[in-house]
C-alpha cells in the first residue's frame, strides 16, 4: 500500500530548488548566446549597408 509522508516532501525540497535554479541558469546562458551572436552578426550587416 502506498504511504504518503509531506516530511519527505520537505525534504526534497532542496532537490526541487537546485533542479529550478538549473533550468534558469541553462536558459540564461542561451539568451546570453543568442544575444551575443546576435550582436556580433548584426555589426558585419551594418557595415555591409554602410558601403
């Protein structure tokens, strides 16, 4: 029979926030690439429509 015990709950707690806090730092560095190509790309296109 299944057993349900909320301790346990809290316990994984902590499991659960540093999973949380992995997918926003995961996400953050894919902006930050996203961006970042996006900067260098867009400077070569620049000078392209200058001339």
């Amino acid at each position: 029979m299944l057993t349900v015990e909320p301790m346990n709950f809290v316990a994984n707690l902590k499991y659960m926030g540093l999973g949380m806090l992995g997918i926003f730092i995961v996400m953050g560095v894919i902006i930050g690439v996203t961006l970042l190509t996006n900067t260098i790309f867009s400077r070569g296109d620049e000078e392209e429509e200058d001339n």
